[in-house]
C-alpha cells in the first residue's frame, strides 16, 4: 500500500517545518545562555566595586577605632586625665558629637548596597 503523492510530500513539509523550528529554538537558546553570561559578567564587575568600597570604609573604620583606643590607653588612664587638660575634655566632647556620629550614622554602607542592588535591577 503506496500513499498518495500529496501525503507524502504534506509529511515531508511537516518535518521540515520541525526542524527548522527545532534549530531556531536551539540558537535562542544558546543566545540566551551567552546573553546571561555576559549579564553575569558584569555582575561580578559589580560585585569587585562593591565589596573595594565596603573595605575602603571598614579601612577608614579601623583608623577610627584605632585612633580612639589609642587615646584611651594613652590619654585617657585615669579620669582625671581628661578633665586636667581643657583642650583634651574639648576634644572628646567634640569626637563624641561629630565623629562617633559619623561612624554610627553613615550612609555609605546604604549607598553601596544601593548602589549594587540599582546594577543588578538594571541588568535584570
């Protein structure tokens, strides 16, 4: 039993049409893949310049914390210490309302996060 010509040449036409779906779908894939490598790529661009500011403002952290520990082992070894001497007790007035304010209320922590999360968003 022989198909008739018009069937045959109707199955061959669905398999192209299949094939060349199925290539198409292949390609887009792949281009996706090598659309989030690079998307990944300049995340982790993103990353680097986030985790150097975050160690740039724990470095100027860790200057702080130094500067007034040394102060406190040096300077400040009895009570008495700090209030003898005027320009000392004005110091460690004016350190507690501006420096120590700076350190507990900074923002920079926030704009960095911000600042990764906005690039992500952007690559997303």
């Amino acid at each position: 039993m022989s198909s008739p010509p018009g069937v045959f040449f109707l199955r061959c036409l669905v398999i192209v049409a299949l094939a060349s779906h199925a290539e198409g779908e292949m390609y887009t894939s792949l281009q996706n893949v090598k659309q989030a490598i690079n998307v990944e790529r300049k995340l982790i661009e993103y990353l680097r310049t986030y985790i150097d500011s975050e160690l740039e403002r724990l470095e100027d952290i860790k200057r702080f914390y130094a500067k007034v520990s040394d102060l406190h082992t040096i300077l400040y070894k009895g009570p008495a210490a700090a209030t003898a001497n005027p320009l000392v007790a004005f110091t460690l007035i004016k350190r507690l309302h501006s420096e120590w304010l700076n350190v507990i209320h900074s923002n920079e922590a926030q704009e960095n996060i911000q600042t990764l999360r906005s690039k992500y968003e952007e690559e997303e």
